[in-house]
C-alpha cells in the first residue's frame, strides 16, 4: 500500500504544482506524507518553495472539501461506511464530533493542528452543514502555516524528509497558537474598521 501511494504521488510529480493540489485533493493519501516529499522536490530544485507552499494550501482546502461534501450529503452512516478509506475510524470521527461540539464553526480552523481530529474534522462539518465558504476561509488560513512548516521541513531534511512527520508535531501547537492570534487580529482590525465606517457614515 505505501508504495503504491509513493508511485502515485511521484505521477502526480509530473503536473508540477498542480499535481501537488490533485495529490492533496485525494484525501486517501496522506497530507503528512505528500508535503514532505513536496519540500525534498523543492530541495532537488524540481520546485519554487513559495509556489509549492502556495499548491499545497490550495490542496489543503479541497481535500477537506472532499470530506465535507461527504459528511454534508452522506450524513454520518455514509461517513462510517466510507472513513475508513481517507485513514478515519469511528473513534477519530467521536473526537471530531465532541471537538465540534465544544467549539463549533472555529473547528474548521483549530481541528487542523490536532492529529486526532484534523482529518475527520471536515465530516461533522459537513453533517452539521457549516457555511461552505466559512469552512472554506477557516481550512485556508490553518493550512497556509501547516503547509510551509511540512514543506520546510521538508526542504531542509532533504533526502531525510521522511523524519519531518515526528519533528512536525512538536511545531505544530505553537503554530496554531500564532496562527490563531493572527486570525484573531485580523478579525478585529476588520470590525474595527467597519465600525469607524459606520461611524464616519
């Protein structure tokens, strides 16, 4: 099984950035194991690191997509039936559920930075049928620095790109820490300038 997801993410190799967002589009292949690989190509020099962050971040929001389509006209017997493919089981799918439960819409962003739910995050998503372009907007902004961080990794591990998987999750809370303020004060200078708007109207 490995090897064939390997032959198949070097196929999609050969349609350069767009071939980074098919291969993240099939969510059946592992986003921790295509990005990597993405950052030894951009080590090889097969690849721009800024134009691969850019591929994988697209990449990054139609997979999820994919998964909230599922959820959202399947509902979750179809996502029982069929998780298994996309590596969610139905303890991974009970965490995302109670995750969603807890925080709701913002699940779409902060679900991304958890190993146990970041997949299986999308399904409840869609079940609860979240605002597409909100789901959308919020799996973007998580993806961008999720993205880079597995590409870097991956570009300075080089030939050892295959370790980034274990060294990623230590960065990843921080990560979502400052990924998180910067969404917060992007919101808040968005009102605030609304506001002043309004005032000045």
């Amino acid at each position: 099984m490995e090897e064939l997801i390997m032959n198949l993410i070097e196929a999609f190799k050969e349609l350069s950035y767009f071939g980074v967002i098919l291969a993240l589009t099939f969510e059946f292949i592992p986003g921790e194991v295509v990005l990597p690989l993405v950052g030894y190509w951009v080590y090889q020099g097969d690849m721009n690191l800024w134009l691969a962050v850019l591929a994988g971040s697209v990449g990054g929001v139609t997979g999820p997509l994919t998964l909230y389509a599922i959820g959202r006209y399947g509902g979750r017997p179809v996502v029982l039936k069929f998780g298994k493919y996309f590596f969610v089981r139905e303890k991974e799918l009970d965490a995302a559920d109670r995750f969603f439960a807890k925080y709701g819409a913002s699940v779409a962003f902060l679900g991304r930075f958890i190993p146990v739910v970041r997949t299986a995050i999308s399904f409840p998503c869609g079940i609860a049928k979240m605002n597409i372009w909100q789901f959308s907007i919020y799996t973007f902004f998580a993806m961008v620095p999720i993205t880079f961080l597995y590409i870097y990794l991956g570009y300075k591990l080089g030939p050892k790109w295959e370790q980034v998987g274990t060294i990623a999750e230590k960065y990843l809370l921080p990560f979502a820490i400052v990924a998180l303020a910067g969404l917060i004060l992007y919101i808040w200078l968005k009102s605030s300038s609304e506001r002043k708007r309004k005032i000045a109207g």
